[in-house]
C-alpha cells in the first residue's frame, strides 16, 4: 500500500512543484519587469510587497506539496529589531523554509546562481548580495554591501 501511496503521490507532487515554480517565475518576472536601478536601488511599492507576499506563500505551498508541515515557534524579529539574521549552516535547500517564513528577505548567494535559468530569475527578484570566488575582493565588498544594506533604515529588505 506505501508503494502503492508513492506511485500516485511522486507525479502529482511533481507536476505541483513545477506548477508553483513557474507561478513564482512569473511573479518574480513581474516584478522585476522594467526595474528601476536593477539590483542597485531596492525593490520599493508594489514591487517589493509582490515579491515578499507571492514567493513566501509560493514557497510556504512548495514545502506543503513536498510533505513538510512547518511549525514556528516564538516570534520572527522584525526588519527593525534585525537587519541582519544568520540562518546556518546553508547546507541545504531547508533554508528556504527560513526565507518563506520571514518575509522573502536579501541573501547572500553565489554570483554564478544569478544566471541559472528559472531560479536566477526568481533569486534576482530576492536582490541578493552577489559574492564572487573568481573576484580577489569580493568578501571585502560583500562585507561592505551587507553593512550599507543594513544601515538604510528599512530600504532594503532584511539581509539572510
């Protein structure tokens, strides 16, 4: 019956995580359309409340399809209280659940991450902090960006 379960279950998880992947492209696509200052400037209005409250259901939805049921206890710091939070030890893609649960915030990622088709589209709209391992000083500059994100006074989103 558990095989049985898994052989009905597989495909339709699939088709819906696909399904909400390309809903989450085209909301990120959406937003990022015609942006102004394209990862320089933060995303402001109507772009940055689309981006914060579609992707975090979207991917709230995802874990659901995959079969994770996500409990939070306490009570999620605010942009105010925390510009910056750490979520460790980036190992895994559990880390999503994190970014749904607070609101969509910047992260740092790799630079490369931005050109992969679908996903560079949605973690564009995220506006990450890009860190290059080709770039001698990109950990001074990552360093430098993360503390200019930090110190605009709720300009830009929280940084992950």
């Amino acid at each position: 019956q558990t095989l049985l379960q898994g052989i009905i279950l597989l495909p339709l998880r699939a088709i819906g995580i696909t399904f909400i992947l390309l809903l989450a492209w085209l909301s990120a696509s959406i937003a990022t359309f015609h942006q102004p200052g394209r990862g320089f400037l933060p995303l402001k209005g109507w772009r940055r409340r689309m981006i914060q409250s579609s992707l975090s259901s979207l991917t709230r939805t995802a874990f659901f399809v995959m079969g994770f049921q996500v409990k939070v206890k306490g009570k999620v710091a605010s942009l105010a209280e925390a510009p910056i939070f750490v979520a460790a030890p980036h190992s895994s893609f559990f880390d999503a659940i994190i970014c749904a649960l607070t609101g969509m915030p910047s992260i740092v990622s790799r630079a490369e991450n931005l050109s992969t088709p679908v996903f560079g589209t949605i973690l564009r709209s995220l506006q990450p902090v890009a860190v290059s391992r080709q770039d001698p000083n990109s950990r001074k500059n990552t360093v430098a960006e993360i503390t200019r994100r930090a110190l605009s006074k709720g300009q830009w989103p929280q940084v992950n």
